[in-house]
C-alpha cells in the first residue's frame, strides 16, 4: 500500500505539468492573436485617416482656388494656387504630412498669369475646355507606421478632377 500513495502523487505532478504547459500554449496563442488583431486596428484607423485628410485637403484646395484672385488688376506674383503644405496632428515625425499640387487645364484668358508649367493646354484634340477651367489636384498624405521598427512612411495619394 504504500508504493500505491507514492506512484499516486507521481501521476498527479506529471498530470499538473501536463495542464501548465496546455495553459501557457494557450496563453501564448490568445497574446499573439490578440497583438495581431491590435496592429491591424491600428493600419487601419492609419488608413482611414489618411483618406479622411485628402478628401478634406482636397476641399480646402478647391476652395483656396476658387478663393484667388486670378483677374486681379494690381499685378499678382503667383494668382494661381500651385501647391499646398501642411500638417495634420501631432508634431513632426508623427502625424500626417499633408503636400497638395494643382494643376490647370484649358486655353482660358485667366490662366494667362499661372506659371507655364502648372498649366496643361495642349489636350491632343480634345475641344471643350477652351471656355472653363478645370483642376487636376493631387493630394499626398504621408505618415508614419506606428508598428513598424523601422519607422517607415507610408504615402497615401488621391486624384481628383475637378471643373471650376
């Protein structure tokens, strides 16, 4: 009887090690799933603010030209908005670089004062922009990947057309 208690208390430390090591498998897979599942939220919420900026900048763009003065009398420098520089959030290097450039298309009397290079008037035989303005506005948002090590910058780009 008494080698019979002794081979008992065996069976149950074997038994208790046996569940431990399950636990901590368990455990493990529940804190890499879980450490997953939060990076990707994060891309994500990343991702969707990026797009929520350019369609905004975008906007604001349109309206900063809208809002020149491209027929003014008094000589004007630049009356044609080329380029728009900002930043969104926190300070530099987080949050969201924002770069926004214009550019012009049509042979209109307004655009006579842009700089040459930002207007586009030669459409290979496309006719209908000789009487209006229409603007081709990039938008750039750059950020930086929160999870990543190595601090890599992630540019997000939108194009839009827009006839003024």
């Amino acid at each position: 009887m008494i080698k019979a208690v002794k081979h008992k208390k065996a069976f149950s430390m074997i038994t208790a090690i046996f569940v431990i090591v399950i636990m901590a498998s368990l455990t493990s897979l529940i804190m890499n799933v879980t450490g997953k599942t939060i990076k990707e939220t994060t891309q994500q919420y990343q991702k969707e603010q990026a797009q929520l900026l350019a369609r905004s900048y975008t906007e604001l763009a349109i309206l900063k030209v809208i809002d020149s003065n491209r027929t003014a009398t008094v000589p004007n420098p630049n009356p044609c908005v080329e380029q728009i520089l900002d930043h969104f959030g926190e300070v530099a290097p987080n949050g969201y670089d924002i770069d926004i450039r214009i550019k012009y298309i049509g042979t209109n009397s307004e655009l006579t004062d842009c700089t040459a290079s930002n207007v586009i008037t030669t459409l290979n035989g496309i006719t209908g922009f000789d009487k209006t303005i229409s603007l081709v506005i990039d938008t750039y948002i750059k950020y930086r990947d929160f999870d990543d090590p190595t601090n890599k910058d992630i540019t997000f780009h939108r194009r839009t057309l827009q006839k003024l």
